[in-house]
C-alpha cells in the first residue's frame, strides 16, 4: 500500500499564506493532521514553532493545539451554543478568566464581521457566517498557525471571497496560514505560495502560485 | 468561571444520561447499603463479644432426681460429691476465677425470669431445676480444661461453656456478616460495569464536544475532568441513599425493635454508624472515579 504522503519536505515560514492543492486523496488532509498531531509520520520529523512534533510527549499536544487553530469544511461549532458561546468555548477550555473571555469576544466577532449576531444559534446563521464563527474561534487564542481544511468547500463563491479576505486579513496581522483547498478560482486569484501533491508527493512549490499548471 | 464552565457540563450531562445516570445512582446504593451494613454486622459482633465474654461462665450442672444422663446412674448427687466439687475447682486457681453454687431455689427463679412472656414458667418446679457451679475463668479460652476434669464424673450431669454457645452464634453473624461483604463485592463489580459503560455513552453523546475541545487545545484532564465529576454526583447520591439506609435502619430495625425486644445484649451505637460512612463514601467515590477515568482512557484519547 502507498502512504499516504511519502517523501514530502516543505518549509513554511512564519507569517507566510500558503495553499495545498491537489487532486482528492492526493494528502493534503493528511499534511495537515500532522502539523496538528493528530497523525504521527511512520518516519522522518514534523517541526511546528521549534518543536519536533515526533518527540513531543502526548501531554504536551493540547499546548501545541493552542498555538494551532483550525477550520473545516464542516465548520464544526457547537449546536447548542450561540455564536458568542462557541467562540467562547476555545477560552473556557483553557481556562481563561471570565472578565477576559468578556472582554475578547465582541473584538473578536467584530474582526470576522459578526458584530449583532452574537446570541444567534448555528442553525439561525448562513453557512458563511457559521464559517467566520469557526474562524473566530480559531483565532480568538491568537495563534500562531491557522490550518484550514477546504474552509470554503461548503460556500458559493461570493461567500467564499468574503471568507478568504477574512483569512487574507488574520494572515496580515501575522498569523501563518496554511489551507488546502479544491477552489481555482480563489488561488488563482490570491496569488500566494502554492503546494501542490499528488499521490502523497509534492509535485509543485511555486510562490504566488495559481491552481492548476495548465489552469490559468 | 471554571468552576461555573464545570458545573454546567456536569449537570447537562447527568440530564441528558438520566436513565443511566439513575441506574448507577440505584446500584450504588444498594451495593453500599449491604457494604456498610456487612460494616455494622461487625461492629455489632464486635460489641457482643465485648459485653459477653467478661459475662460467659462455666456451668457444671449436678445430677438431681430426674436427670437421665449415665453419668447421673447413682441418682441425686451426694453432700460430699458436691464438696469435692468445689475442692477440686478451687484447686484449679487462678484459671477459676470465681465459684458460685447455684441452688434449685436460685436456679427455679432465674428460670421464671427469662421466660417470663412464656407459659414455660407458670408449669416450672424447683424439682425440674438442676443445682449447678457457676465458673467463671480468668481466661475463657481455656474451656477444656474444666471440661476434661470435669465432663463424664460420677454425679455431674453435664458442663455447659456459655462462651462456645456464644461463638456459635457469632460464627452465624460473621457468616452473615461475610455474605453481605460478598453479595456486596458482586453489587460494586455491577456497578463498576454499569458506571464504565455509562461513560462510553456520555463519551459518545459528547463526541462533538470533545472532538471539539482537543482543536482548541484542551487538556485531557479536562476533557475527561466533567464525566468524572457525572460518575462523582451520580455515585456521590447513591452513597447518601446508602447512608440514609443505614440511618433509617440504625433507628427503626435496631433502637426501636431489636434493643426493645432483645434487652440481655447490647447493640451498636451512632459512633459505629458513623465510623462506618467515610468507608462508604470511600468505596463508593473511589469505585466512581476509576471506573470513569480507565473507561475515558479508553474512549477519549488524545
Ligand atoms: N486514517 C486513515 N487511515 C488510512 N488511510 C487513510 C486515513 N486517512 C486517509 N487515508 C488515505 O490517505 C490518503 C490521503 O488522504 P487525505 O485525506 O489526506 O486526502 P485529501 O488530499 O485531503 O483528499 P480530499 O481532497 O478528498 O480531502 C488517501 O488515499 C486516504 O485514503
Ligand atoms: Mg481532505
């Protein structure tokens, strides 16, 4: 059986917007897991913010998760939790202080343009709104690294260049981005890094990059 | 805030679970019930013991007109048989302690008393009551030696040691006692599966929640931290039924009943129940918590 990904080196530089694409099952999921830890390569080393992923005890993961924030396709929030309550939820879980959690949510909300709908529940928001409350939440720790999985794989169009300013704009306040994606039209317009695999190898790594060789 | 955060998750939980969550209530009180009682059963020996054993005597009962024993062949003991007797216990100091002759007229009135509620003692005679020596020994283990002296001797129908009357029946309560421990044991092992398995369904109704919680960097305590405490209350309640049980049985089965009808012994008191209910909640907390966590080990990883 072929891995999953094989013989895969890249650098990603703090700061940078890097897209992974690729055709389905090609890895990128994969490439991702690892940066969170959730998956641990057969061989060769993972390094996040200093640390080799490889070697670092278990109970050291939820640390590396915080510096860590992520978004899906499935946008993952909580049903029983209005927005304000899911953003919420990444700071109680840490235990930050109420006072603070207070504090940082309408700043937060306000940066990914849900100001107003803060007592919504899920099911009362668009799915582009239920996006920008998952990446609300995965930024309200401010991390270092953002990893989005096919953030806009759920969106149309419109909704999904809203969601990439919002990512373009987390990505300008310094945080790093890595997203995979299937969406040309939203690579080749960023114009950013882009890594592309194909049967778990990295077959392109091209700065300001587009979707497909051929593509544009 | 965490402690708010906690508390919310804990009791959204235990409602969302209610059947199972009642379930392990139940269990646990049953099997804490027979836990601290099997507890009690054994302070109460304990208490008998205490109160007997300074009590217990020997008794060599004499042969009088009516005994049929072998031994009683030659018919109502003799004036010089008896003072024997008694030379020969006294010889036997400092194992006997004490010798005291009891007459027929003693032995008839004793009688009456004991069985004072019963017809017995309205149809008693003094000629039915044997004369005995009443032997107490400074060391009542040492029961075998009288008996050897004593036991088959010409004139002496029978000698009695209260104290192994006695052992059989704490023999009886500490089998009992044993019973419970074991029905008990089987009652903690059900409640041990039943707690783990609840946990399993909390961890899979929540899998959203925790899957959720491990992205944004929650630690694996307190991940697990809100199911243990669910396990905690539900068997936290059990353990306040158990010790109610024990209450109400402390009140009702022994003060009102046992210690009004059987007023020749003592029985135990609140400090034994007392001393009994940190062994419960103990069992019952403890029993709780490692179930949950080892079963969380399981279902809620990293
Ligand atoms: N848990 C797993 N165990 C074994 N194989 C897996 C596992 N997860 C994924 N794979 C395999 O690894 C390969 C890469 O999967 P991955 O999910 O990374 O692809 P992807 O690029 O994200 O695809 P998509 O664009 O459809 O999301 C696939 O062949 C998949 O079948
Ligand atoms: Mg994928």
């Amino acid at each position: 059986m072929r891995p999953a990904l094989d013989d895969v080196s890249v650098d990603i530089e703090k700061g940078e917007f890097v897209f992974l694409v690729g055709a389905s099952g090609s890895g990128k999921s994969t490439f991702l897991r690892l940066v969170l830890r959730e998956e641990k390569p057969t061989s060769g080393n993972v390094w996040v913010g200093g640390k080799d992923l490889t070697r670092l005890s278990s109970w050291k993961v939820p640390t590396l998760r915080r510096q860590i924030g992520c978004v899906f396709q499935d946008f993952r929030l909580l049903p029983n939790r209005t927005v304000a309550g899911n953003v919420a939820f990444a700071l109680e879980v840490i235990g930050t202080a109420e006072k603070e959690i207070e504090s940082i949510i309408p700043n937060v909300l306000e940066l990914v343009g849900l100001e107003g709908k803060e007592d919504r529940y899920p099911n009362e928001i668009s799915g582009g709104e239920q996006q920008r409350v998952a990446i609300a939440r995965a930024f309200v720790n401010k991390p270092a690294v953002l990893i989005a999985d096919e953030p806009t794989g759920n969106l149309d169009p419109e909704t999904s260049i809203g969601i990439m300013k919002l990512l373009d704009r987390i990505n300008k306040i310094g945080t790093t981005v890595v997203m995979a994606t299937h969406d040309v039209a939203i690579v080749d317009q960023m114009r950013k890094r882009v890594i592309e695999i194909d049967g778990g190898k990295v077959v392109r790594d091209q700065s300001r990059g587009v979707y497909g060789m051929g593509a544009s | 805030m965490r402690f708010r955060y906690l508390l919310r998750e804990v009791m959204t939980g235990l409602r969302r679970n209610i059947t199972l969550t009642l379930a392990v209530m139940i269990t646990v009180a049953v099997s804490l019930s027979l836990f601290g009682s099997s507890l009690l059963v054994r302070a109460q020996v304990q208490e008998m013991k205490d109160f007997w054993y300074d009590k217990v005597e020997v008794s060599i009962f004499l042969c009088g007109d009516i005994s049929d024993s072998p031994t009683c062949a030659g018919g109502a003991i003799s004036e010089e048989e008896k003072t024997q007797i008694n030379a020969d216990l006294e010889a036997l100091k400092p194992l006997v302690e004490t010798i005291y002759f009891e007459t027929q007229t003693e032995a008839l009135s004793r009688f009456k008393e004991q069985f004072k509620n019963s017809p017995l003692a309205e149809t008693a005679t003094i000629d039915q009551m044997p004369e005995s020596f009443r032997v107490k020994l400074s060391d009542p283990t040492q029961y075998a030696v009288i008996a050897a002296a004593f036991a088959g001797r010409p004139g002496i129908e029978d000698v009695v040691d209260q104290r192994q009357a006695l052992d059989r029946l704490f023999r009886a309560l500490a089998g009992l006692q044993t019973l419970a421990l074991v029905i008990a044991g089987v009652m903690l092992l059900v409640t041990a599966l039943l707690i783990s398995n609840t946990m399993r369904v909390a961890a899979f109704s929540r899998r959203r929640e925790t899957s959720i919680m491990r992205l944004v960097g929650a630690s694996n305590f307190s991940i697990q931290l809100p199911f243990i405490m669910e396990a905690a209350v539900a068997a936290l309640f059990g353990t306040t039924f158990a010790t109610g049980a024990l209450v109400f049985g402390k009140i009702y089965l022994i003060d009102q009943n046992l210690a009004t009808t059987f007023t020749f012994t003592t029985f135990i008191g609140w400090d034994a129940v007392i001393s009994v209910i940190p062994w419960m909640l103990l069992a019952g907390l403890g029993l709780a918590v490692v179930a949950a966590g080892l079963t969380l080990q399981r279902y809620l990883k990293v």
